[in-house]
C-alpha cells in the first residue's frame, strides 16, 4: 500500500507541474521553423535561409551550419545520428549531424 501511495504522489507532482523556461538566447536567423535535440547539441532550421545551425544549447552559439536542399524547409527531427527536414510534401530529407546528405524518402499517409 505504501508503493502505491508513493507511485502515486510522484505521478501528481509530475502531472501538475508546470513548464519552466531553461534558458533562452536569440535565434541564430529569422524564420526558424524547427528544433531539434540531439548529440547535446540543439538544431535550428531557417525556413528563410535554408539553414540548418547548430547551437550551444547553454550560450545560444552558432558552432556550425549547412544549407538544406529542399525548397521552403519547413520542420526538423531528429533520429540518432540522423537530422530529417521536411517542406510541407511528403518527401523527408535526411542529413547527417555535419550536414552530409543522406536521401530523401516520401511519406504516405491515407485518412
């Protein structure tokens, strides 16, 4: 009984609390239309550049970027070792963590 009461308690605390801001910086461009976490580092897409940047999830400093090659990139995740941008159709762009094209794969999906 005194588990489940406890199993129980933890459940609540984590179910009600509240969201908390972590840290925040500028955004390394405008029209960032994706995020991704993955490698300790935090990916942001520029919708506008074409640009995927890798920041310093502490500071906010750009360590790195590469351009993406679909037009009007629009959503970032991650998988692993692998980053995959989309553009609003239903092919999915993978890229390695430095920017390395790896393909492209469609997606189907029926309602």
């Amino acid at each position: 009984m005194k588990i489940c009461f406890g199993i129980c308690a933890v459940l609540v605390m984590a179910l009600s609390a509240q969201p908390q801001v972590v840290n925040s910086f500028d955004a390394p461009d405008t029209g960032i239309s994706g995020l991704a976490f993955t490698d300790g580092s935090l990916f942001a897409l520029s919708s506008v550049s074409q640009t995927v940047f890798r920041l310093d999830p502490a500071t906010g400093v750009v360590q790195d970027s590469f351009i993406v090659s679909p037009t009007g990139p629009d959503g970032l995740g991650d998988a692993g070792s692998l980053l995959y941008v989309t553009n609003g159709t239903s092919n999915v762009y993978k890229y390695t963590l430095d920017g390395t094209a790896q393909g492209s794969t469609s997606l189907y999906c029926a309602g």
